[in-house]
C-alpha cells in the first residue's frame, strides 16, 4: 500500500480518513477520547467507534498500544455501559484488554 499522507505534519481531519492513509502495522500507539453518550453536540460530528476500531486495529503494530478514553453516563441511577461494551467490542476483535 502507497503511504498517501505527509509524514511528521499535524493532519487536521477526520481520524478515518487519516488511518485509510496508513500503512498496515505502522504505529505504536493510538490515543483518543472519543465522544460518547451524546454527552455533548460536536457541531453534527457523528464517531464511529466500530469503524474507528478496525482501522486502529490495522494500523497498530503487534504488541503496539491503544488508549481508549470513554466513560459511561448515568441516567436514573445507572451507568450505560458504554464503556464496557466498546471494551468487550475490542476484545472481541482481536485487541488485548488489558485494563478499563
């Protein structure tokens, strides 16, 4: 695969545009705090953590490192396990877990 983005250049854009762009195996770590639970508008910014996930997945090296930053609302009384099912979702897919 030809790399198609600038090496040590800041890329302002969509994270799955950017990820498209990378080589296979080619970071060792991807960090993010996604948004999650409609907490907050992102001026009509939709993230999806699934799609995000297989590129992540792809682009990170074997033994590499994602930092996943998610939490979970409460409403009523209850938290909404978001957070443990984006985990379980890694998990599922191949990732290690190694801790939430």
């Amino acid at each position: 695969m030809e790399i198609l983005m600038e090496l040590d250049k800041i890329h302002n854009e969509d994270c799955l545009l950017t990820m498209q762009n990378m080589e296979e195996n080619s970071i060792d770590m991807g960090l993010t705090s996604p948004p999650y639970d409609k907490l907050r508008t992102y001026c009509g910014f939709s993230f999806d953590y699934q799609k995000t996930s297989v590129e992540l997945f792809r682009v990170v090296k074997p033994g590499g490192v994602v930092v996943w930053v998610v939490n979970d609302a409460t409403i009523n009384g209850s938290e909404t396990g978001t957070s443990f099912k984006q985990a379980l979702y890694f998990k599922d897919m191949g990732f290690n877990l190694h801790d939430t």
